[in-house]
C-alpha cells in the first residue's frame, strides 16, 4: 500500500488496499456532506462558501470557514513530518502508521462528538458554530491520508478526491494509445489506467454506501472509515517491520 507507485506490477492485496482507501475517502466526504453539507476532502468549496459568507456579511461564517482549509494543512504537514522529515533524515522505523492512526483518532473524534451531540443535529443547516470542530477533524483526517499516500507513491496515487485522479486518467488513455512507446511502456501505462479506474470507482462505491451508512446510524457511521484507517495502519505497521529488518544486516 505504501511502498509502490500507480504503474508498478503488484500483487491483488496492494491494489485492495488503495481502493480500499479510496472507498475511506468516499465514505468520509459523503458523510461530512451529510452531516453538516459540506465537502471535505478537498479545499476548493470552502473558499466558495467563504466568499458567499462575505456577499451575506455573515463574518463569523466566513472566517470560521475560511479557516476550516488550514486543518487540511495541518494535517499534510503532520504526514509530512512522519514521511518526508523521516526520509530526509534517514531514520528507519514507522513512517505512514502514526499518521493512519492520527487519522483514525479524528474520525473517531467525529463518531463519539457527534454522538455526544457536540456537533448539532445531524443534517441540520450548516452552521460554522456547531460544525467546525467536526470540519476541522475531517479536513485533518482527509490531509493526513492524502499526503501519507501521495508521498508513499511519489504522486501517483490519489484517495481522498478525484479531480486530480481523473485529470491523470485522461492523460494516461491518450499516452497508452497514442503516444509512441514499446510494448512494455504501453502495458505499463494501461496497468496505470486500469488502476486508477479502480480508485475512482472505489471513491464512488464508498460514497453510495455512505450514503446508506449514514441515513441509518448518523454520526457513528465514522466508525466505518476510523476502522479502515486503523487497518491501514496495522498494514503500513507490518510492511514498515519488515522492510527494518531487511534493512538491519545492512545497517549493521
């Protein structure tokens, strides 16, 4: 999952694991859609929504959710320390397990908060007051996940928003049988290609099934993406374990 780029050959269990989360993605971005009709897993909306607040002159609105982005930030750079410093510094151990585990954490935060009701009525009309902690743990959630697998892959995976993806899809289906290249090139690039259909159809059958999720059990249908994330780190745990002790005897 964390060890191999979008137009490597890999075994069934790698491509099980970004598509599972992709379909995590999905299901977190539909269930802040649900929850307080907001899209989380990418920036672009809430500059949108900042901006209408400002026309309305509703400030409290606008700074509370012009800030929500930073939370995305924040959690890019906090993968950023465990992946890129860590790298950078040559120290060997866990580098994408704390951060599927800080993400875990967050979305368990927005199944028991909401639960508790420290986020308003789930579904109500937005409202930055009750919504931002929960938009704030999303958001983190979404820029962890994002950054630990776009690092992991070197750019080449993408789970917790599309648009890039499909651009990339695109791209790849003019290279794969329009650009001239061998043979092993161009079964490389629809290796790739196959691959991101997945994750897009991943993403889309996480999201109907949130759908479903969360109209039964609201917020505690977090829950759902916070155990996806913990298997994720229970996997980058083990494959992270094993390429250390590869990597000892030579080392020593």
């Amino acid at each position: 999952m964390f060890h191999h780029k979008i137009d490597d050959k890999v075994g069934i269990k790698t491509y099980f694991d970004w598509f599972l989360l992709a379909f995590l993605g999905g299901q977190v971005n539909a269930g802040g859609y649900l929850s307080c009709h907001r899209f989380v897993s990418h920036v672009t909306g809430f500059a949108t929504l900042a901006g209408v607040s400002v026309e309305k002159r509703d400030w409290a609105e606008a700074i509370g959710t012009a800030s929500i982005p930073l939370y995305f930030l924040i959690g890019a750079v906090t993968a950023a320390y465990f992946t890129e410093k860590r790298l950078a510094a040559r120290v060997h151990g866990e580098r994408f397990a704390p951060v599927m585990t800080i993400e875990a954490a967050l979305l368990g935060v927005a199944a028991f908060g909401g639960n508790r009701g420290y986020f308003g009525i789930f579904g109500a009309p937005p409202n930055i007051g009750d919504n931002f902690i929960l938009l704030a743990c999303l958001c983190g959630a979404c820029g962890l996940q994002n950054a630990a697998i776009t690092s992991a892959t070197g750019s080449t995976v993408r789970t917790t928003h599309m648009t890039g993806l499909t651009t990339d899809l695109g791209l790849g289906l003019v290279r794969a049988e329009v650009h001239p290249m061998s043979d092993a090139h161009r079964a490389k690039e629809r290796l790739a290609n196959m691959a991101r259909i997945g994750t897009l159809a991943s993403f889309m059958t996480g999201s109907l099934c949130a759908a479903f999720f969360f109209a039964k059990w609201h917020y505690q249908a977090f829950y759902i993406p916070m155990a996806i994330a913990l298997y994720a780190a229970w996997v980058a745990r083990r494959s992270e374990a094993k390429l250390f002790a590869e990597l000892l005897p030579k080392i020593g």
